[in-house]
C-alpha cells in the first residue's frame, strides 16, 4: 500500500497535491512518501519481530540522504556496496555497527575505511578478496568479521540482467566449495568467520527461489558448525519484489516471506539479517513529468515527455512496466499512446501502446512505482540536468536534491591549458 490517491480528480502524495508541488518545484521531478517508507520498513519489522533480526536497507536502491535517515530513525541499518555507500549511511544516522558491506570487489582503500568504521560485517565474494582483508586488517591491527557471500546456484526465476544466484553469475563463492573456503578464512590472522550471506536476485515474484537457496544454506550453517565454525549471523540477502501493475501479479507479502524464513532456518538459532531495498523504497516513490507534446506519426500517436530514459532507465533496460497515469484524472476514453522522451533514441521509451486518457501539452503524469533504481540509475545524458528530488511528509514537503544548473553540470568539465592557447 502507497500513499499516492486520488481525491477530488487529482493525485495526492500524502495530504499535497502533487500539481501544487509541480509548480513550485518544475518537472521533471521524483516525489516520495514519507508515510510509505515507514509504513513498509513497519510491514517487514513486524513480520520478523519475534527473530533476532535486523533490517539492513540496500542503500543502492535510493541513496538520497533523506530517504536513509527516515529509514534509519526507524531502526533501519544499512546494506552498503562501496566506500560511498557506507559514507551515505554513516553521514544519515546508521550506526556502524548495523552497517553489512557486500559487493563484488572491495578495494584496499574501501576495506581500510570499512575497518576504521568498526562495521558488523564483511560480506566477502571471493578467496583473493579474503586474502587481501585478511592482510589490510592486519595491518590495521583489527579483525574483519565476515560472512561469504555464498552463490547457491538457484536460479530466482527474474529478468536475467538482475538475477544473481546461479552458477554462472559473478556473484559469490560456489556453494559447493563454501567448507574448504571456510576452512582457509579460519586460519588468517585479520579475519573472524561469523556468518553466511547470500542474495540470489532482485525483483522476485515467487517464494520459492528464495526457499530452495535458504533451505541449501540452512545444510551448509550446519555443516560449517561440525566443521567448528561459530556461525551466528544469517544474511538472507534482499530481492522480494513489489506490485508493478496493480492488476497485474502480486509478488508474496512480506509477512508470507517470514513465515517462510522461520520455518526454513528459524531452527538454526542465527540472528537474521535482511537487505531490501526496492520493497522498502519502489512504491514510495513516483516520477512526475510534463507532456511536452503529442504528436501523431505515421500509425501511431506519441505523447512525449520532459522526463526520459536518462531519469528513469528501468523500461529501457529491463523492459521493466511502470503504470504512467495522469495526475488529473478525466472521463474521456483512454487510446493508445506510446509513451517516450526526448533523447535521441528509440530506446528512449517508457512505453508501447499504453492506454491513457487523452492528453495534451502541459497536462501532468506520474510514473508509478520509481522510488527504487529510478534516481540512482539517472545521468546526464544529454546534457539533462539531472531531476530533483521532494520529499512529502503529511501536509508539507522538502526538496531533498535540487536541479542542478547548467553551469553545475557543464561546469565539471576542464580545458586543458593547449586547448586555451
Ligand atoms: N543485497 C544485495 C547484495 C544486492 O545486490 C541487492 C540488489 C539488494 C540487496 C537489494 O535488492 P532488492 O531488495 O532491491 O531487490 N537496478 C535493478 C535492480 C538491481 C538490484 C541489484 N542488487 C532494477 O532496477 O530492477
């Protein structure tokens, strides 16, 4: 459940009028609900409130620093995967030690900072990334805990780009090879095995990846215990994926995915970390954008728009489906548009034969669900400022990233001094 209604024909977030905001603000701009973010962190706490659990938030859905400190005064920690990351997090309120550091390839530089921070943990992916903490911890005279991220080779049944818990992907360390690989952790000098980690995929619809991973991990937890491993922390990673159509699938609730968690390793007595991120922060979220103009093609009739694939990348990247609906609403019959943006490309679509009701240049729609992996993923392409960033809560609301402006943007570049001769 969001809080983006209609009332008296218009859209609201929370107690606003999102054209109030529009004016004041300039489209195109991404809009969140505080009153969502809570309301969800809420569903997923509740749902593990009897279990040692702590919610770890994937920062990399929606880095803004305002949407991590309304998480974090909730009792979010926080999943991070870079040295900027964990800044972020650190700078909005998260404690270190609620702080898990996953990711592919730490650097030196990042692991030193991680160490300096006193983190609860590494999630480590390879062997020689465990050897060079091992070695930078030692250096620093401290102990990495650490869990490895283990692959478990499952495939999480999502758009292949996100899925990452089969053999194949990067990601982890083979399941099949996790004891000997634990073995070897045991014996560096900077390093205390703590727990098991994985996260198979984003965007999941069913519970049934999910299970089969963990009921492979539960196996593994205990064959590292007769190993003599003390292994206490269960990071189960993120992925439960949220509503994109409302009248389309309905991914399984949070409350369903507890359920399914204790059930499944709750006998291991771990405590249990989560990392979501885009069912925390997806539909809290819209992008609001201004027709420029329809314009009638060939055989087909295109509504384009100030926003574009620049700011909202999911429908050109992953195909992915955003319900684009018109903040005020209207009787007549809705006709197919395709749906695009200015840039210079036909990827530069958010969507194809989309019913809508009628529009025209000036009107106001929302794309829903664009709180997660929509202003993180934006760039400058084409030179588009990237767009701002509001955040409502109840009757009043901040803008928590401003446009920036053509010389901020431009500004970065430099002439080198041949080139000014
Ligand atoms: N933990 C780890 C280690 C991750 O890599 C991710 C996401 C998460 C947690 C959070 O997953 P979530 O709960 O949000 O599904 N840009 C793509 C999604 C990429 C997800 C990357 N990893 C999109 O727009 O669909």
């Amino acid at each position: 459940m969001d809080h983006f209604g209609f009332a008296q024909g218009e859209m609201y977030v929370e107690g606003l009028r999102v054209s109030e905001i529009a004016e004041a603000v300039g489209t195109p701009f991404y809009c969140y609900s505080t009153e969502t973010l809570v309301r969800h962190y809420k569903v997923f706490s509740d749902a593990f409130a009897q279990n040692d659990f702590l919610l770890c938030y994937a920062v990399k859905a929606n880095t803004n620093q305002a949407v991590i400190k309304t998480l974090a005064d909730q009792g979010a920690g926080a999943d991070v995967v870079s040295e900027g990351e964990m800044r972020r997090a650190l700078l909005a309120g998260v404690s270190p030690e609620k702080i898990v550091y996953s990711g592919v390839a730490k650097t030196e530089g990042e692991m030193a900072f991680a160490l300096g921070q006193g983190i609860l943990q590494f999630n480590v992916e390879s062997e020689p990334e465990l050897e060079q903490l091992s070695r930078i911890a030692t250096s620093l005279g401290k102990v990495a805990a650490i869990a490895f991220r283990i692959n478990p080779d499952v495939d999480a049944r999502t758009h292949a780009k996100i899925s990452t818990g089969k053999a194949e992907n990067k990601f982890g360390v083979p399941w099949t090879r996790a004891r000997e690989i634990y073995a070897r952790a045991a014996k560096l000098p900077g390093i205390k095995v703590q727990g098991v980690d994985l996260h198979i995929g984003s965007q999941l619809t069913e519970l049934a990846p999910f299970e089969e991973a963990f009921h492979r991990i539960g196996q593994l937890i205990e064959d590292l215990r007769a190993d003599g491993h003390e292994i206490s922390v269960l990071d189960l990673g993120g992925g439960l994926g949220i509503p994109y159509e409302q009248a389309g699938e309905q991914p399984p609730l949070p409350l369903d995915y507890a359920e399914m968690v204790k059930r499944v390793v709750g006998h291991l007595g771990c405590k249990i970390v989560i990392e979501p991120g885009r069912l925390l922060v997806g539909n809290a979220g819209i992008l609001v954008s201004k027709v420029i103009y329809v314009k009638e093609g060939e055989n087909r009739k295109f509504l384009i728009l100030d926003a574009a694939m620049n700011d909202l990348i999911r429908p050109s990247m992953y195909d992915a489906y955003h319900e684009i609906v018109p903040v005020v609403e209207s009787d007549a019959a809705p006709e197919p548009y395709d749906i695009v943006g200015p840039v210079c490309e036909t990827g530069d679509t958010f969507a194809r034969g989309r019913d809508i009701a009628p529009l025209k240049g000036g009107d106001l729609v929302a794309m829903r669900s664009a709180g997660a992996y929509g202003a993180v993923m934006a760039s400058t392409y084409n030179t588009r400022p990237l767009v701002p960033e509001v955040l409502v809560n109840g009757a009043e609301y901040a803008i928590i990233r401003p446009r920036p402006s053509y010389d901020d943007i431009i500004g970065l570049d430099q002439i080198p001094a041949w080139l000014k001769e």
